[in-house]
C-alpha cells in the first residue's frame, strides 16, 4: 500500500538524471577542455560523484575523452572531457532564395551540409521540399559511421504554427497553409520528422548559441536576418522572444512609409522594401544576381546609385529597429544574412539614426553588429535546437 510519497528508487533515478543533465551542460557550456576535477569543482560536488556521473556520460557517447593540449600543467595527467562526437542534430532551411541542409554535433562542428542557392519566389512548395529532402538524404548518407541524429528542425521564413507542423503564410515565396511533414513524407526517415521554426528565431539562436550550451557572445539583442526579404527576431538573455503565438519578430513587415512601394505581404512601405536584397541591388543598379559583394564593391568605390541605396537601407532600418528598441530596450542590433555582408557600410549612417531615434540613447547609444559568416544560420539554428533534446534529457539517449 502506498503511503503518498516517491519511491526511494525513483527519486533516486530522478535524482541521477538531474546530476547528469548538469554535468553535461557544464561540459558543452565550457569553452576551455574541463576534467572530471574541473567538472566537481565547477558543480559543487566531490570528484568521486563527479567521476562517476561523467562515467556514464562517456560509456553512453554523449562526453568524448581527449588529447591533452600542448600546454597542460606537469603531474598527475587529467583528462579532458568535450561534448560527444555521435550524438547530431539536423537543421535544414528553405527560404526564398535557397534550400539548405546542415548537420552539428554537440560540439557545434559541422559534420555534412549541402546548400542550393535558387530563386523560389512563387515556388510549387512540394517542388521546392522535394528539392530539400534529396539534399537531406545526400547529408544524412556522408554522416561519419556511428553518428545518431537525434532529431530535426525545418526553419521557414513567415509566419510558422509550430504545434500543427503548418507554414501559415510565407509572403515571399507566396506559400500559404503549407505542411512540410506531408511533402517530406518518404524522404527523411519516420523518427526525422522535422519541428518547424521560424527561420529569424532559429538563425538567432545561431548568435545566441556557439555551440550547444555554450553561449554565443551576445545575450540581449535584436537580430536581423537579411534575405531576398528580411526576419526578425528579439533575444533577451539568450532566449527568443516568440511572442503568444510564435509570431514575434516580423520587423520586415513594419512599416517605414506608408506611402511606400506595395508589399507582397498586402501592406505597403515595409523594411524589406528598402533594405531586403533584391530591393537593395535594384535600387543601387545592380544585377539581382551579382550579389551584395558587388554592391558594397561600388558603394567604397563611390558610386551615387550604390552610395545612396545604402543610405536609403539605413534610414529605413533605423526608422524600424528605433521602434523595436524604444520599446523593448535592447539596444544591441545583429544584422546576418546579407545585411552582415554590408555592415561595415550600414553601421554609421544606423547608428546616427538609432542615437537621433532612441529615446534612452543618450545614456546607453544603441550598437550595430555582424553576424556570423556563414550562409543558412536558419539551418544553424534548427541543428542546435534539435541538440536541445540530449540537453534536456540526456538519460533518454543512455544506453538502458
């Protein structure tokens, strides 16, 4: 007969699986290369549990033993621990201007991606996911042998109703009421059934995150994901601000001029207008295929038409990110895709608009920064949340 509390055992079990969560968190969060000492040190516990505990982690695949570095003090050899090589998340991402499939460990290294650049504006979507799923197939068959991909994510530009698994509405690409699942049904195996995400939060999280756990170099920040249009997404202590519904962010969509050029979203006057890629390359004379290196190439070089397309993005994205920071207070500005790649020339012309906008820049100036390099931060994104799961639960993906 049951007297009302918890078993022994499973506190016990709840208990082991609460101590190995810590651990592993502690090991991915770690920059450097900590021991089994580091590890009881950095958790408050004695090295025996510590040893233990890490034990586990390393039989199971999720902690790796490595090499001591050049560097590493004279006695009694301590072994370095680092995130487990096996465990993967797959990250894929359609936007209107590519397709693209990434797979990361728990290290955050980059084990096989494939990216297909192309023009999917009015796109068949069952077209354009089939596109995906070959690509998703070629990467999951060049995985290292021993390699367990423990889930995937799909980032999408627009508005996403993540419980449903449904694209609501993506202006861009002119796809409404979407379900991915269904049209990748076939090409990822039935345990790969990917969580959709919109595509800005995801690639924020590709700046809030270095690597699974391991925090990027901003907590607070509003980033903007430049594509043919542009997302967004605000962060606050490295966590996304999705809103009630998931919906957050879409700062694309706000208007700078409302007697600005017609949208595809139904509005007029949007951000992504003035400052999205095509609109950027068109307004500066351009090719569409050319690219924003060329663009940035004529605006240093001092051509009018790029020159004053630049401004013109500026004021339209000052005119909008002074708004989102009025009133959300995060003063850090992120700016990824190709608004990165145009950074160096956007900066002081936003940063005077921000200073002139902002109501508190007076005591803390608002600040405009790069993102990361690397093209599909989307996919990033979708990769590391997927990881979320080893995180989370890391008994789950023990051996029984």
């Amino acid at each position: 007969m049951s007297d009302g509390r918890t078993p022994s055992g499973a506190r016990q079990s709840t208990l082991r699986a609460t101590n190995l969560g810590l651990v592993l968190r502690a090991v991915c969060a770690d920059p450097g290369e900590l021991s089994r000492a580091g590890v009881a040190a950095a958790l408050g516990t004695t090295r025996g549990t510590a040893a233990r505990l890490v034990d586990d982690l390393v039989a199971g695949g999720l902690l790796d033993e490595v090499e001591r570095g050049p560097a590493a003090r004279r006695g009694r050899p301590a072994t370095p621990l680092a995130p487990g090589s096996r465990p993967a998340g797959l990250g894929m991402q359609v936007d209107a201007g590519l397709v693209a499939v990434r797979v990361l460990d728990l290290r955050g290294r980059v084990l096989a991606e494939r990216l297909h650049e192309e023009d999917l504006r009015d796109s068949d979507p069952a077209a354009a996911l089939s596109l995906l799923g070959g690509l998703a197939a070629d990467v999951l068959g060049a995985l290292p042998a021993g390699t367990r991909v423990v889930g995937a994510g799909l980032a999408l530009p627009g508005l996403v109703d993540a419980g449903r698994g449904l694209l609501l509405r993506a202006p861009n690409l002119r796809w409404s009421r979407v379900c991915p699942a269904e049209l990748l049904a076939g090409a990822l195996p039935a345990d790969l059934v990917p969580a959709l995400g919109n595509e800005a939060d995801l690639a924020a999280r590709s700046v809030a995150e270095d690597a699974p756990g391991r925090p990027g170099p901003h907590r607070d920040f509003v980033y903007l994901s430049g594509q043919i249009g542009i997302g967004g997404a605000a962060v606050l202590g490295g966590r996304v601000m999705t809103g009630s519904s998931g919906w957050a962010g879409e700062i694309g969509h706000v208007c700078v001029d409302p007697a600005g050029p017609a949208c595809p979203c139904g509005s007029t006057g949007c951000l992504e207008r003035y400052a999205g890629r095509l609109a950027l390359l068109a307004a500066a004379g351009v090719p569409a295929d050319a690219g924003p290196g060329e663009l940035r190439t004529r605006a240093e070089a001092g051509d009018p038409a790029a020159r004053a397309a630049v401004d013109g993005a500026a004021w339209a994205l000052g005119v909008a990110l002074a708004g989102v920071v009025n009133v959300l207070d995060i003063p850090t500005v992120v700016l990824g895709g190709h608004l990165a790649e145009l950074t160096g020339l956007l900066r002081p012309r936003l940063e005077e608009h921000l200073a002139r906008r902002v109501l508190s820049a007076r005591w803390r100036r608002p600040v405009v920064d790069a993102g990361g390099a690397v093209p599909a931060a989307g996919a990033t994104g979708a990769a590391l949340r997927a990881l979320d799961a080893v995180l989370e639960d890391p008994v789950r993906w023990l051996p029984a």
